[in-house]
C-alpha cells in the first residue's frame, strides 16, 4: 500500500476517546438519606454519613462511566440512640455481621447532559440485588476553597424493597418500601494526591503566626493596677 494512502487512512480513524477522570469519594460531604414508613403516622428519616468509593467520569460521556462505593450502615443515625440498636439488631439490618453495604455500577444509561440513571448491585445483609439511581449532576470544577481541588458534586435518588435483601421484621410497624436521597461530593484523584500551587504554603502560614507573636511581645503592656 502506498505511504501517502496509509498517512491518509490514519488521519480519517477516529481519535481514541479520552481516558474518564478517576474521583475519590469525599466521606464527609458524601451522605445518604433514607426514608421508610412508622406505622402509617410518618415517615421516618436517617442519614447515613461517611460513604467511601471511586467514581470514573467523564462529564462529556456518561456511558463510560464506573461507580463502586461502601456505605457504613453501622453508623445510620436515627436521631435516638435506642432506635439506632433496634434498627442494627439481627432481626433487621443486622449491622454487627453486615457493618457494609456496597454499590457497584453496572450500566449507565445516559439522560442528557446532567443526568443519567445508573444501573447497579447493591449488596445488604449479605444479599446482592439489581438497584437504579436516578443521578444528576450538580457541577463539576474546582472548589472555591482551599486547596481548590477539582470536584464533582451530584444528587440521586433511588428506591428499594427492604424484603428483597431479607429485612422483613416488623411488618406491621416499619414499611417495606425505602427512599433513598444520596448528596455525594467526588474529587479529582490528581488533585487528592497534589494539592495545587496555589495553595497557600504552609511555611508562609507559620512564618505569619510567628510575627504576629513577635508583635504582641514587644508591644507595651498595659500597667497593673492594684
């Protein structure tokens, strides 16, 4: 084959998409919401926090995107410490052999540009289930505050059967279906490892604390009085 028709070949193949960016999941702006029936007179409401996981995204292409995240379901919080033991008790989620749940991606359906539902597994109690989020992405660019990484912030919802992973006490009293509302907040991995030169250096901080000192030692003192 002619040189000039292989250079020309070359230039029509299409470009190898760029690689998603890697985030790590930030634990403590990372919280998940759920919501489950009392009784019939409300609906009760606890958070999860402290959620940990790796996220690749590429916010130009949903499709290749990849979610794996752990839940301490043992720190749920209920706003009573009584209702925090019954609902880790072994007739429920069992939290003392099942501290974690865990999420996987399998599938990302793209939206539109903010959003997209991600077609997952769950696994609680020990039993794994096919689970959708709905996700929308809030922003992604570099925070306002130091150290100014880059970050990705979105919001989901979801719901689930709590009888389809085995919780199925207390019929009567706890509803069985689960809401969930998930606010998560990702950084950038290059970012985690390197803050950015425009951080404020931490020599320059200690370099002002110790003027400052130097100042207040030599300034006159105020006389006692008797």
């Amino acid at each position: 084959m002619p040189r000039s028709l292989v250079l020309l070949l070359a230039c029509l193949l299409p470009l190898s998409a760029p690689a998603a960016d890697r985030y790590r999941l930030d634990p403590v702006h990372t919280r998940v919401l759920f919501a489950v029936e009392h009784a019939g007179f409300s609906q009760a409401l606890g958070t999860v926090s402290g959620s940990e996981g790796v996220l690749e995204f590429d916010p130009d292409d949903w499709s290749g995107a990849r979610l794996e995240v752990v839940v301490p379901v043992a720190r749920l919080d209920l706003g009573n410490d009584k209702w925090n033991q019954a609902t880790l008790a072994r007739n429920l989620l069992d939290g003392q052999r099942y501290p974690q749940a865990r999420f996987v991606s399998t599938r990302i359906e793209p939206v539109d540009a903010r959003n997209a539902r991600v077609h997952g597994l769950l696994t609680l109690r020990g039993v794994t289930r096919e689970v959708v989020l709905d996700v929308h992405l809030n922003a992604v660019a570099r925070h306002p505050l130091p150290p100014f990484r880059r970050t990705a912030g979105f919001s989901a919802t979801a719901s689930v059967q709590r009888s389809d992973f085995g919780i199925d006490a207390w019929q009567s009293v706890i509803g069985n279906r689960v809401e969930l509302r998930i606010e998560a907040e990702a950084v950038r991995d290059d970012d985690a490892r390197a803050p950015e030169a425009t951080d404020p250096a931490p020599a320059a901080a200690d370099d002002t604390h110790a003027a400052a000192e130097a100042a207040t030692r030599l300034s006159p003192q105020p006389e006692s009085r008797p």
